[in-house]
C-alpha cells in the first residue's frame, strides 16, 4: 500500500528531541524523506538510526537556527538537490528565562526572539520559494498557549510565540491563492524537556507524549490537507481560525 507522504520532502526543525523528533519519525513512517535540522549531532544520529530501523530515509542537518546564512545555504542546497520542498515544520524553539521582565537582560530576550522568531521568518523567506514548487505545499509551526495567556515569568516566550502567530497568519494571508497551506499548532502541556524545565514542580505523567501530538501534526502535512490560516488546537481537538480564548 502507498504511503501517504510517499516520495515528499519534510523539513523539520528542533528535530533532535521532543516534538520534533516525534513527527520527524512519524513523517518518515508515513514515507516522507526527512531533513531533519538542529544542533545536536548525536541527538541527529539516533533520530536517523529509528527511520532508518524502520524502513524511512533521512538527511540530518546539524545546524544552530541562529545562522540564518546557514538557513540560506539550506534551502540552496534543498533546491539544488530536490528543485523543491514538500513540507516544513518548524517547530524549534527556546523557553528563555523564567524572570520578571525588569529582571530579563537584553541579550537572553534576543536569544529567545532569534530562534523563536527570526530564525521562522527566515525559513519562511528561504522555504517559500520551495514549497511552492511542490504541488501541495505544507507548512505547519508549533506555537503555543502562552502567546494568547501571557502568563507571568514568561515574557520573552510569550512574546515571541505571539509574533510567530502574527508571522504565520501574514504568510497564510499572502499565500492563501497558492497551493501551499500554512497553519499554526498548539501542542498545550506535553511532556517535553523543555516543559520540564519552565514548570519543574509538575508531574510529568499527567501529560500527553510528543508521540501523541505528532499523530496530529502529520494529517496537516498531507497533500489533502486544504485548510490554511487556520489555528490547531491539541488539548481540545479544535480546528480555529483565531487564537483560543485564554
């Protein structure tokens, strides 16, 4: 039986652990060749080890997103190797410090707004050109709650998941008569490392795996995917076109 994502090309980045790592497997599983992009070499390697255990193929792209000449040179090689792209899922991101914003120096807000924002707005600059070779272009980027809570203590986080938002909906906006899709994810409280260290007290038994968002992330890459513009929520299986009330 063909695969559903059989003979595409998958971009994932953060694809080392966590979120990324699950659909990074689950897009292989569903036949995607993935290029799966972070900076953890070792962490690349064993992502590679599971597709390749499972029949799947990948290209493993050690990369700190905040070489945004390094995110260039990727899609030149991607369009010199492949002439397109089929899927990208950017889910990389940083927590930043956990302070009162007057206590937050420069530098770390930059380094949160780096990954979390320009590093997307770069691989939309860089990505676009691609996907719209595909005949079904996919895009999907992880958010998150507190863009729309702005809860305490998580001021460069929320802040710059609120501009991924606003980044994401601008390039649905101007794609929206293309054939590519692109969408927002909201994966709510799953049990990640980076979750460990933003909420250490919490039981990481009572939340969901990234196994379990992956299962949702991967039908919105597929060709029959039509919606774009649109906001997915996990924790209520919910399908938006706005954020979610806090």
């Amino acid at each position: 039986m063909t695969k559903p994502l059989a003979s595409r090309i998958a971009v994932v980045t953060g694809a080392s652990r966590g979120i990324g790592r699950a659909t990074a497997l689950a897009l292989a599983r569903a036949g995607a060749h993935v290029v799966a992009v972070a900076r953890t070499q070792g962490g690349l390697e064993e992502l590679d080890d599971e597709i390749r255990k499972d029949g799947g193929a990948a290209t493993l792209v050690p990369l700190n997103l905040t070489d945004f000449d390094g995110i260039a040179r990727l899609g030149a090689a991607l369009h010199e190797r492949h002439g397109k792209i089929d899927i990208l899922v950017g889910n990389a991101g940083v927590a930043g410090p956990s302070s009162p914003l007057g206590h937050i120096e420069l530098k770390p807000w930059n380094d949160v707004m780096a990954v979390n924002v320009t590093a997307n707005f770069q691989l939309v600059r860089c990505m676009e050109p691609l996907l719209k070779q595909s005949d079904a272009g996919r895009a999907v980027f992880v958010t998150s709650g507190a863009a729309n809570k702005a809860p305490a203590y998580v001021g460069p986080y929320a802040a710059s998941k609120a501009a991924l938002e606003a980044l994401v909906r601008v390039w649905a906006e101007e794609t929206a008569s293309t054939r590519m899709r692109v969408n927002l994810f909201n994966p709510g409280p799953i049990r990640t490392r980076m979750r460990a260290t933003m909420f250490p007290g919490e039981d990481p038994a009572t939340l969901d795996t990234p196994e379990q968002v992956a299962e949702f992330i991967v039908p919105m890459c597929e060709p029959g995917w039509d919606a774009t513009g649109k906001f997915y929520d996990f924790k209520t299986r919910t399908l938006m076109s706005f954020r979610p009330p806090a």
